[in-house]
C-alpha cells in the first residue's frame, strides 16, 4: 500500500464534486457506541474517488484524554480511536449513498447489524512525523481496495478493504498509516453468492 503525501500545514484536500457533507443524525447515530467523553470526529465529507471507493475529510476535537492525564499531543491511542470514528462513518455514509461497492449493495439495517461485532483490523500500521496537537485537528481515511471474498470449504465469507489514513493539525503536525480491515460475515449479493 502506498500513503497518499501529506498537506502542508493548514491545507485541506480539495472536496470532490460529488462530495457528501457531513450527515449530523448519521454521525450521532455512528457515534451510540462510545461514551460521550469518547466522540472525538465533529465533521466527516465523505466522496466517491475516481476508482469507485471513498475518501472521507474529517475535523477532530480531544478536549482531554479518557486514561491518562492531558499529555497535549496526539498518540498512538488516539489515531486508533479517531481511525475506527472516521472509517465506521465512511462505510456508513458509502452505505446511504449507495457508493463504494461492495457496500454500496448493503441495507442500512445491515450495517448497524455489523458496526461493531463485524468489522475488525487485521494490519495496523501508523507513524508520526512531527508531533500535532490533539483538541482540534483534521484527519482523512481513503479506501484503496475493498473486495469480497466468497466462502469456501475453509472460509467463511468475508471483505477485505485496504485504507490509509493522516491527520493533521494547523500548525504543521502530522502522521500517517495504512490499515487493513476485515468484515466478517458480510450480507448475501443480490443474486446470493457467486461460484
């Protein structure tokens, strides 16, 4: 997987054409999961890349961190849980819109279904180049390939989507990673599986 280059500081990707704003009841339904303290992305414009996947821009806000006192940057544990809000939102939005197969084919019944017990990362990879502040800064999670994966005698079902990700904050810090996702038990294609 190849990262897609970093913005320079205070610069925001160009939103495509096609792009969705950020849909309010979607993101607090999305968010139900955590504890209130714990809902970190306040924005998310999700759009369909040229390659028929998604991208979502995101902005983000960490009043304070849940288990330790303020450190005032943003760490390792906290590029996982903004990772998760930003890519739970995307798949959900992909779903809504009807982009990014194969979740444009899903029902929104069958997201909420899967949100958490489904969907997990199996490669996670992050690095930090300058260090950024953590109570307001910019993130972006981009599908690079999501295929499904039929079961077999050995297999169950299953989608395998490839992502990057990077924040950002307006003062010239930034990270990166590329991470890798499995959804188990993914609904039935119309037309049920292929041979």
């Amino acid at each position: 997987m190849t990262t897609a280059p970093l913005l320079p500081s205070g610069a925001a990707p160009a939103a495509g054409a096609a792009g969705h704003a950020t849909d309010e009841a979607l993101l607090a339904r999305v968010l139900r999961v955590y504890r209130p303290d714990c809902r970190y992305l306040r924005t998310a414009e999700v759009e369909a890349t040229e390659d028929g996947l998604a991208r979502a821009t995101c902005t983000f806000s960490i009043p304070a961190p849940f288990y330790i006192d303020d450190t005032g940057h943003f760490n390792a544990v906290e590029f996982n849980l903004c990772y998760n809000q930003m890519m739970y939102y995307a798949v959900a939005k992909a779903v809504k819109e009807g982009i990014m197969p194969p979740f444009a084919e899903w029902s929104m019944d069958d997201y909420w279904q899967r949100q958490l017990p489904a969907f997990l990362i199996v490669d996670f990879r992050s690095s930090f180049a300058k260090a950024m502040g953590s109570h307001r800064f910019h993130g972006e999670i981009t599908f690079t390939r999501a295929r499904r994966y039929s079961g077999g005698r050995d297999r169950r079902p299953m989608i395998v989507a490839d992502t990057t990700c990077r924040y950002w904050d307006d003062d010239g810090g930034h990270c990166q990673g590329e991470v890798r996702l499995v959804v188990t038990d993914p609904p039935a294609p119309a037309g049920g599986e292929a041979p």
